[in-house]
C-alpha cells in the first residue's frame, strides 16, 4: 500500500516560516473486515476556525471515521481492486465499527459498505476510478482521475470494479443538515417529504 510524505510548515520564534516535520504520514489503518483499503490521516483539525499556530501533529489516537465536532479532516483512501466473493462475506458493521462508526452503516444496502456521515466530504480522485454507489443503481456513478466529487451527508459506498489501484484525497468537514435546523433535525437524513 502507498505510503505518503506529509510536509507540516510553522514558525520559529522570531514568526520565519519554517518546515516543523517532513516524514512519512504515519496513521493510517487497514483492517482485516475490509480487505485492499487502506486509510491515511495527514491532518485533523478540532475545530472551525483551525488553529495554524497550535499543535505541530494532529493525528493522535484512535483513527475515527468522522472529524471531529466543528472539525475536518485531511486524508487519502487507497482502494484496492474488489473481489467480489469476498466482499460478499465481510460484514460492512464490523468493519466501520473499528473506526467508531458501526451505526453509520446502512443495514440491509446492496453494498457492504454503504454508508453515510453527518459531513460534507470535498473527494479528488488522484488515481484509477471508482463507482460512487448511491440508494438507487441508476444514480451510481464511475469517477476517474482528476474528477471531483462533493458528498454531502448522503448514503454511498466506494466500490472498486476495475483493474488498477484507486487512490481517493478527501476532506471531511462535520456537518450539519442546514445551520437554522433545531435538535435531531440538525443530524441525518433531511425530510424532504410534503405535508
């Protein structure tokens, strides 16, 4: 699996701008429940506005699915070629559960890992393609590289059909589903439905 540089800037004590780390991005998680991803973090910020003066590493403890309350989240998801035999015997709750995230998991969806976040997510596909599997089959869609795609709280699954390595960039920025909404309808999916 890839391995990525991560370049973190600062300022010394005089306010020069100057490199605080260059090494290799070093938390990231692949698990055994979902074979051929693996996940990298390169920056986590708690927070809106996001601090550029405070700590020089952000990517400390457990690995999380979501940023965190008013935060983001800067990583990179490689996605390996599916197979589909395997894929249909893993368990999509077990898997997301490793992350803090097994109520996030669409139960009885047509893809494993079907999912959705209280986020808006900023995605660049940097390598291969990807099929962004949504509710509806026809609503699928096949991304390759250099496309761009803004998931904005809704149920998907990233599903790998082709030949080569798919290398994902994502932002995940916590969410709400407007800004003016009150309690729990703050979270989930939006009603759209008419009275």
């Amino acid at each position: 699996m890839k391995e990525f540089r991560r370049v973190v800037t600062g300022h010394d004590s005089t306010g020069r701008a100057i490199i605080e780390s260059d090494q290799t991005a070093a938390q990231f998680l692949e698990r055994p429940n979902r074979p051929g991803v693996r996940l990298t973090n390169f920056w986590i910020s708690d927070g809106t506005p996001a601090e550029y003066d405070g700590a020089t590493e952000t990517c400390t403890g457990d690995f999380t699915l979501h940023p965190p309350a008013n935060g983001s989240v800067f990583r990179c998801v490689e996605f390996q070629p599916e197979d589909p035999e395997v894929m249909a015997k893993l368990d999509g709750a077990t898997a997301f559960a490793e992350m803090g995230a097994a109520a996030n998991i669409v139960e009885g969806a047509r893809h494993p890992f079907m999912h959705r976040t209280d986020s808006v997510d900023y995605a660049l596909v940097l390598t291969g393609e990807i099929w962004m599997l949504m509710d509806d089959p026809e609503d699928d869609v096949l991304l390759k590289a250099g496309d761009v795609c803004i998931q904005r709280g809704t149920n998907h699954a990233w599903s790998n059909k082709g030949t080569e390595t798919c290398i994902i960039m994502f932002v995940l920025n916590d969410g709400v589903t407007t800004r003016d909404a009150r309690g729990d309808a703050r979270r989930g999916i939006p009603n759209r439905q008419q009275t």
